[in-house]
C-alpha cells in the first residue's frame, strides 16, 4: 500500500508531472534567453513561459467542424503522456533510475517518436492543408533522424553491454574514459535530437513562413497548450535521455558526499543532472542561432549520407572497444 | 491523371509583409505553377495627386511607399523640375543623392534580414535590423524622421546636412561597412544559407531580358542595367561608384548583388560627406506648373522607379503616373516559381522584395490561361465584386 502511494506521489510530484512540467518550463526559458542573447536581444523574463501557458489554457478552445473530433482532441494527450513516460527509466538522483526495466533504452527511444507519430495524426484529422503538409513532412522527418539517434544511443548500450539506461550510467561512471569514445555519437544525438524537436535548421513541419503554424495551425486554447508543454517536456526528457546515456559519468553513486554530517549525495546527483541537462539545451539553442532551416529533401540527404553513416561509425567504434577489451 | 493540389498562400500570410494572393499547384513538394492575385490595397495615390497642388502632392507622393519615400519624391521631383526648367543646387543635388543612397542601405538591410526570416534564420533577421537601426538614426540626425524624411522640396531640399553632424554620420557609416562586410562573409560562408539559396529561383539573363525585370533581381542575372548609371540624375555623374552584377541567377546572387551595393552605397555616401559643396540648397519655385510633361527614371533600392507628370498650367498637376520597381517584376517572379519546392516559395517571392504598397495598381497576369490582362480601376471594381464571396 505504502509503496503503491509513494509510487504515485513519484510519478505526480517527482520526478513526474509536475517536476517536468517546472523543469520543462524553465528550460524553455533558457532556451529562448540563450536564443535572445545571442540574436543581441533582451529576451523573456522568468516567469513568461509559465504566463503563456496560463494565458493559453484561458483562451477559448476551439474544435473546426470538419475535423475527426476524437483524433483531434486526444491525440495532444496521448503525446504529451508518451513523452513524460520515459523519465522513470531515466536516472535523475542516483545511478538508478525510479523504475529500471531490462531494454528501457529501447521502450524511451521508442516513446520519444510517438509525438511526431502523433504530429501525423493531429495533420490528417485536421483537415486543412497546412496541418496535412505539417504532418506529412514531421512523419517524412522521421525517416530521416530517428535511425541515427537511435543508432547513436545504441553505441553507448553495447559498449556498456546493456539496454538499460542505469547500467548505461553507471558503467559510464565506472569507465569514464569511454565517454570519450561516444564523442561522435554525443554530436550526432544532438542533431537528431535537434529534428526531433522539430527547432531550427530542423523546423521544418512548422516552418512559419512556408505553411503558417503547420500541424497546429487549427489548434487553440487547452489543446494548443498542451502541445506545446508537450514540446518542452520532450526537450527536458530528451536532453535528460542523452545527458544520461553519453554524459553517465558525471555522477557520485560510489561512495558518498556529506556536509555537516547529512548525506548531501543525492542532491549533489540531481544537481549535476540539472547542470547535464540545462548544457544540452544551451547547446540545442545555440544549433538553433547558427542555422537557416534547410529543406526537407535536404534534411533527409543530411541524415542518411552524414548522421546515419556517422551513427553507423560510432557503432563500429563501440563494437572494436568491445572487442577489444573483452576480445 | 493526378490532380495538382491548390495551395492558397495568402492574403494574409505570415510570409508575406503586405497582403498579396499566390495560389500555387503543386506536384508533391514542387510548384508546377504559380498564379498571383495582387491589389488588395488599392489606395488610388494616382488619382489623389490631380486634386492636389504640387507641393501638396510631395507629402503624399511620399507615402506611397513606405521604405523608399525618398526615391518617389525625388523622382516626382526632377519630373516637375525638368517642366519648370529649374535649375537645382549643387548642395541640394547632393544631399538628395545622401539620402537616397542611406535609404538604399536601409532597404537592403530590410531585406537581407527578411530574406533570412524566409528561410527561418531569424538571427541574421536580429542582426540586420540592427544595423538598420543605424541608418535610421542617421536619416534621424539630418531630417528628424526616420521613415518619411520630408527632405525634397520642388527646387532642392527643405533641410541642410550641418557642419557639426558631418563627423557623426562618418562614423557611423564606419560601423555600417564593418557590420556589412561581416554580413558579406556570412552570406557567402554559411552553410545552410548556401543550401537554401543556391539554385532556388532561378531566371536566365535572356529571360530577364524578355520580362522586363529591374533592379537588383536583373543584375543578378547578370544585365547590367542602372539608372544611376545610365542616366545619370542627382550628383551621380560626379561620384565613382560601380554597378555590382552577378551571374548566377538565383535567390544567393540576389544577395550578393544587394550586400555589394550596400558596400557602394557606403562609399558613394563617404564621397558625397567629402565633397559637399555648401551653398543654396533650393531655387525658389513658382506654384504654378506651365503645360507640359516629363518623365524622369530614378534607381529606387528595388529597381527602376517611373515618374510620369504632366501638367495643365495650374497648380495641380493634370495626371502622375507611377511605375514602381516591384510592378516591373512581377513578370519575372511567376517565372521564377515554376518548379520550385514549396518550402522555397516565400525566399522566391521575397527575393523580388516585393513592396505591395507601391504597386496596387497592376497589370494582371492570368498564368493559368497564359494571357495578360490590363485592369482598369472600374474593371478592378467589378473583378472584386465578382470576387466577393468566393473563399
């Protein structure tokens, strides 16, 4: 009973909904202050996402006639529920994640393409031209980044010799020389991560100025909030998922740091994982700063002649280092 | 057989700056065809002037456009100079020759950053506007507005660049060439500004040639045609400058041409601070036009710009015809879009740096049909009423 209890309040409060949901927020902050910054603006205050979203989930919801109503309306929660799920593989205090399975790599991965699976959807029942262009080009993206990201974060499976991200970490933490090895892999998981999250040069499905607000152009109000805190939470699990897998070692779990006599350990893990994190959103802004948007058939030549390739590569590196350490 | 989608882009458009209709047909992600709808802001300029004065004229003339104000008052100004036989002062012929070239740099800038929105590089955007910010101050510091400048006047201009002010607008024409050299290696080195300009939009000198274009979207294509050049008006015959061309063609030559003519422009601006000749910067006009009629050309930042005026001996003018620059290329913009992926529309379209305000009064081109048709105003009333109502 205990356990079920303190399971909810994990999955509510933390590292759950309402962990990512602040988390998330703030992020998006840097992110567009970092962006500001650099483009030699001033940028939002701290509290704007969190005022927009407010403002949003004001506004009035509208459904257009001629969409599929249920699609419309419960696709939002289906990505936005796939995409906070992977952060209980994901190891966030410790070397363990909350809830560790064998091959949780795969189910995060996995659950990390649902919302462009779910960008398709939201286009084609939107019926309307732009959502369908949006949705077509986010489910043609996918053909282009999923691979090498998956590729790339498979690398640091094998040479840990596991799918489970912990393992991944910890052994990362046990070798942390092998992160070096997972330097090619790092860059090409931040590009594919970079189209996941559909920013620039990737922003292709909602290229503004090419098809209006792409695949959420007939969205409003509850919804449009929802998709777009499903943006932010994807950037948060998605920074976290490769801060865990390639960026490990940074972590204590073998023995432990205590300051005036309390174990200081786990906070000093989270705020590393914080710090992981909030570097791999700097950098997304900063990819976001330097680039022009390319265009689809473009983004799919770069993919498959450079990451993919690269993906491969790095996978042939992991499988040399396997060999020869075991070998 | 497959039926091409309809993609209706516009009127109102976050691509587009002004209200402007482009219905395309594409084919997967290429536009087989491209039809344009235009005048949604018939303003009837052309008519107001005949129930104004000269002078009174100059303020709205003004306000046909709103980024090359200077280029329509000075055309309208040597057209009813060239009737009255005026003789305008050195001072005053360069000075406006200043001006025009700040506003060419402005307009350039304008357009390089919304080029870069385009294709969704919103920091050069940032960066661009600026420095424009820059030349707007100095337009500042010489006229006190930073958009209509109010600066020509019938016979020369309303206002004198001061002695003191002279350092200042040096130095920030100083800042200028260093931010637009930095823009010209940026244009040329980045990757993915290369990717989406290279090749995109591409129109051929002879095509170029045939439809009539003007303007930098010409010299990209290799024509080298200028007004400053080839009929030399203002202080032009009396500076050095050089007429930038390039020959690829497409949307990256465009850019080229635009950011070296910024680099002219700068240098044309220094000469004209160095060699200032003081003096009068006006002759005195009489209200009253003799009969007669002139047309004077002036190389506005997006091509050649048209004046026509001709007068009855009042103080109003009896007709003003305006052909602006964008007018001049629609032609070649359609053409430009054949073929194309979608996601290269808006940069294809925006490389014409299309000013709507300027040009609502249009020759309309049927591309489905392959026919040309003239509008009247009445016959633009009545396409609009058969419009109405249809989505």
């Amino acid at each position: 009973m205990m356990d079920s209890l303190a399971a909810v309040l994990y999955l509510i409060l933390f590292p759950g909904f309402v962990f990512l949901l602040v988390f998330g927020l703030f992020c998006e902050w840097v992110d567009r202050k970092v962006y500001a910054r650099l483009q030699n603006r001033v940028g939002p205050p701290l509290f704007q996402p969190f005022a927009d979203l407010i403002k949003l989930l004001g506004k009035e919801d509208i459904i257009p006639k001629n969409v599929d109503s249920i699609l419309f309306q419960y696709t939002p929660l289906i990505a936005f529920a796939a995409v906070m799920t992977p952060i209980i593989f994901i190891p966030i205090w410790s070397a363990t994640a909350l809830f560790p399975l064998q091959g949780d790599l795969i189910i995060a991965l996995y659950l990390l393409s649902i919302p462009a699976l779910a960008l398709f959807v939201i286009g084609w029942s939107s019926v309307s031209l732009y959502p369908l262009l949006g949705g077509f080009r986010a489910a043609t993206m996918l053909f282009g980044y999923e691979v090498p990201f998956i590729l790339a974060c498979l690398s640091c499976g094998i040479i840990a010799g596991s799918w489970r991200i912990s393992d991944i970490t910890a052994y990362l933490e046990m070798y942390p020389a092998s992160m070096l090895i997972v330097i090619p892999g790092f860059v090409i998981a931040l590009l594919a991560l970079e189209a996941k999250l559909e920013r620039t040069p990737f922003d292709i499905p909602q290229a503004e100025t090419e098809i209006v607000g792409g695949v959420l152009t007939e969205y409003s109000g509850k919804k449009l909030a929802v998709m777009r805190l499903m943006d932010d939470i994807r950037m948060v699990v998605g920074s976290s998922l490769i801060a865990a897998v390639f960026l490990g070692g940074f972590i204590v779990s073998y023995g432990s740091i205590s300051w005036a006599g309390t174990d200081l350990t786990n906070v000093i893990n989270f705020l590393l994982y914080i710090a992981k994190s909030l570097m791999i959103v700097f950098l997304l802004a900063v990819i976001r700063t330097l680039f022009a948007r390319i265009r689809i058939d473009q983004m799919l030549d770069f993919s498959w002649k450079y990451l993919a390739m690269g993906g491969i590569f790095q996978l042939f590196i992991a499988v040399m280092y396997i060999g020869i350490l075991h070998g | 057989m497959e039926k091409n989608i309809l993609i209706p882009i516009g009127p109102q458009h976050p691509g587009f700056k002004e209200p402007m209709r482009l219905d395309i047909s594409i084919d997967g992600e290429k536009v087989v065809d491209a039809d344009i709808i235009l005048s949604f802001n018939h303003r009837g300029i052309e008519k107001a002037t005949e129930a104004r004065s000269y002078i009174q004229n100059l303020y709205l003339i003004e306000r046909v456009c709103g980024i090359c104000s200077h280029a329509h008052t000075t055309s309208y100004c040597h057209a009813v100079e060239e009737i009255l036989g005026l003789q305008v002062p050195d001072q005053a012929r360069y000075i406006r020759t200043f001006i025009g070239e700040l506003e060419r740099i402005q307009s350039h800038l304008l357009w390089l950053g919304i080029a870069g929105h385009e294709i969704g590089w919103d920091t050069l955007l940032m960066y661009t506007w600026r420095d424009r910010e820059r030349v707007n101050d100095m337009l500042e510091l010489i006229s006190g507005n930073r958009v209509h400048y109010a600066m020509n006047t019938i016979g020369g201009v309303r206002r004198d660049i001061a002695q003191e002010d002279i350092s200042g607008l040096k130095e920030g024409l100083d800042l200028l060439e260093k931010s637009v050299k930095y823009y010209i290696h940026v244009i040329t080195e980045e990757e993915t500004f290369l990717m989406r300009t290279r090749g995109v939009g591409y129109l051929s000198t002879d095509k170029a040639r045939k439809l009539c274009a003007v303007g930098p979207t010409t010299r990209a294509s290799n024509v080298k045609i200028d007004v400053r050049a080839d009929d030399s008006y203002a202080a032009y015959l009396d500076l050095d400058f050089s007429v930038v061309t390039a020959e690829s063609g497409d949307v990256w030559g465009r850019s080229i041409v635009k950011t070296g003519e910024l680099v002219q422009s700068i240098r044309i601006c220094r000469q004209v601070l160095d060699v200032l000749p003081g003096g009068e910067i006006r002759t005195k006009a009489p209200p009253k036009v003799p009969t007669g009629e002139a047309v004077s050309r002036y190389e506005a930042p997006r091509g050649e710009l048209i004046y026509y005026v001709k007068s009855n001996g009042s103080n109003m003018p009896e007709r003003v015809k305006i052909r602006s620059p964008t007018l001049g290329n629609w032609l070649v913009m359609a053409e430009m879009l054949k073929g194309v992926y979608i996601a290269d529309v808006p940069i294809v379209v925006d490389a014409i740096d299309p000013c709507l305000s300027c040009s609502a009064r249009v020759t309309m081109t049927d591309y489905s049909k392959g026919k040309k048709v003239v509008t009247t105003l009445g016959a633009l009333g009545k396409w609009k009423k058969g419009r109405r109502g249809i989505a």
